[in-house]
C-alpha cells in the first residue's frame, strides 16, 4: 500500500502526500475549470517559433503538453522536484509523442544558467511554498529569463468574495495555512515587483472548489 505519510525531506508533493500523486490529474480536473485556464495561461504568452519555455513545477506535465501542442516550433522543458510525477510526464509525453525534455530540480534553486528562458509558466505551485521559498523562486525565475522575458503564473489568490473565501478554507488547511497565507491576502503582485518584475497584473480570475483562482503576468525588463 503507498504511504500516506508527507515526504520526511523538504519537497512537498503536488497533493501534499505520496500516496496521492496518483489522482493528482483527476483532482485537479474535477474542481478547476484546467482547460480554461491553461489555455488561457498559454494564450496570453504569446509564444513565438523561437522561444525556449520553462513550464515551472510542471508536476504531470498537463500544461507542458499543452504548450508544445499549441507552439510545436517552441523549445518546451518542464521542471519539477519529484521524480516519481516526473515519471508520470514523461509517460504523457511519450504517449503524445511530443519532444519535451523534463529536469528535476526545486523552483527556488533553479539547474539553469542565467538568462536562458524566454517565457515561464507556472500552474498550481506557488502556493505549495513557504514565504522564503516564494522569494528565492521569484528571484530565480527573474534570474533565469531573459530580457524583456515573461513569467506568467496561474495560483490561488485572494477570495474575491465570501463564497471563495469560504472554499479556500479546507485547501488551506490541507496544504498548510502559513505556505498558503501569502496567496489567501494577496501579496503575490508585490513579492514580484520586489523580485524585480515590472507590468505586474491580474489578467484573469476564476472560482473553484479550492476558491479564488489567479493568472498573474510580469514581465523582467
């Protein structure tokens, strides 16, 4: 039988136990609009023939397909810390036949050079980390996009109402409320203007089960 122990090291798995990893996709599948919003996460990118995209987090790599479908000539890498939902990805992306390469490695300690990325996506990560962690991940990511590069992040936010704010509850307390409390109030936009990012925006907000969902875009100058 899997564990249903937390991971005794410092990553937290996508579902915050091993033993779940397994429904990661159909959980998040049955309680956010994911097609929706990642396409839209995409969209909004404006991906180009030339650019090298880092899916961050990219867990079982839903949203790493999905950019590589939609912008075949793009170089496309995902990156996460767990190796077993690394597995998972790419076995996704060997079923799809697509040309994606995957890294393991943690978002606040990036296996990258400076500067090599033209576009970051992000879905359903930034949450998962603690306060320090969200900074060093915002300055690693402003680190390793290039100039006039963008990061452009899909996370939960603050309850834009009270329905929202009482979905967000039983998320938070399962994912932890300190890791999640920098989200619930709002304080992404400005931990990303103090890692260095300029244009800091909303661009889209949804409801789900877990509450307010946000797309974020900031661009490094």
């Amino acid at each position: 039988m899997a564990s249903m122990q937390k991971r005794k090291d410092n990553y937290i798995p996508a579902l915050s136990y091993d033993g779940l990893t397994p429904l990661y996709d159909s959980l998040i599948r049955w309680t956010t609009p994911e097609q929706t919003f990642k396409l839209r996460l995409i969209e909004q990118a404006r991906i180009t023939r030339n650019h090298r995209v880092l899916d961050l987090g990219c867990g079982t790599a839903t949203l790493t397909l999905l950019i590589k479908e939609t912008h075949p000539e793009a170089a496309v890498v995902g990156l996460d810390g767990d190796p077993k939902i690394l597995q998972i990805a790419g076995r996704k992306a060997l079923a799809a036949r697509l040309d994606i390469t995957f890294n393991q490695g943690m978002s606040y300690d990036l296996p990258y050079p400076d500067a090599p990325f033209d576009r970051i996506l992000s879905s359903l990560v930034i949450h998962h980390l603690t306060h320090e962690n969200k900074i060093r991940t915002l300055n690693e990511v402003h680190r390793v996009l290039s100039d006039g590069g963008e990061m452009h992040i899909a996370d939960f936010g603050k309850p834009h109402n009270a329905l929202m704010l009482a979905a967000s509850l039983p998320w938070r307390m399962f994912d932890g409320m300190e890791t999640t409390s920098d989200n619930v109030q709002g304080a992404l936009p400005e931990m990303m203007r103090r890692a260095g990012f300029i244009e800091v925006h909303e661009s889209a907000r949804y409801m789900t089960l877990f509450g307010t969902l946000s797309l974020h875009v900031a661009r490094k100058p």
